[in-house]
C-alpha cells in the first residue's frame, strides 16, 4: 500500500467540477458525496473512468496527485474512482495521514 499511495501522490489525477475552471482556479466545484455525513471529494486516475460523471461534472482538471491530495480542505475524505471496480475511499482522518506521509 505505501508504494500504491506514493504512486498516487507522484501521478496526475483528474478532478470533475461542474462549472469551467479559471486558471487561477476560480470556478472549480467539485463532485462531492456523502458518506455518512462526510463529504467525500471525487477524483478519477485517468480520463476513461469518469464515465457517467461527465454529465453530472462537464469540466476537469488534471492535477498532481499531491497538489490535490493538499488543497482538499480538513474534514472531507477521498473517493477515487467512485462506480469504478478499482476505486477506493480515504476518511478525513486517512486523508490527512496520507498528506503528511506521501504528499
């Protein structure tokens, strides 16, 4: 698992959002769901697992697996790949592990 999340960190991701992302990153909004009543912020490891998504989320951002893993503010978790066979979810806790040890 540590050389999985190390990977991960290293690695672009690809980020929905529902409106168009301006480049000083205005705009973004993000896919969230609810798990438990944690927010849980959606990302996809590449393009072709989006899927349904792209309705929901018609833009995207390509992004450094740790750039992200960052900016996700304390209290939301991770859903990589949500619908996907080879998906996973990260609690806040998790989350903020991840960022000291990887990101």
């Amino acid at each position: 698992m540590p050389n999985f999340l190390r990977l991960f960190s290293e690695s672009d991701v690809i980020v929905p959002s529902g409106s168009e992302i301006m480049p000083d990153g205005s705009g973004f909004q993000p896919v969230l769901f609810d798990k438990g009543g944690t927010q849980m912020v959606a990302c996809f490891t590449a393009m072709e697992r989006i899927g349904d998504f792209s309705r929901l989320a018609p833009y995207c951002l390509s992004i450094n697996g740790s750039e992200f893993l960052q900016g996700i503010p304390d209290g939301y978790g991770l859903v990589v790949n949500p619908g996907q066979s080879v998906g996973f979810d990260v609690t806040p806790e998790g989350l903020r592990q991840i960022v000291v040890d990887f990101a």
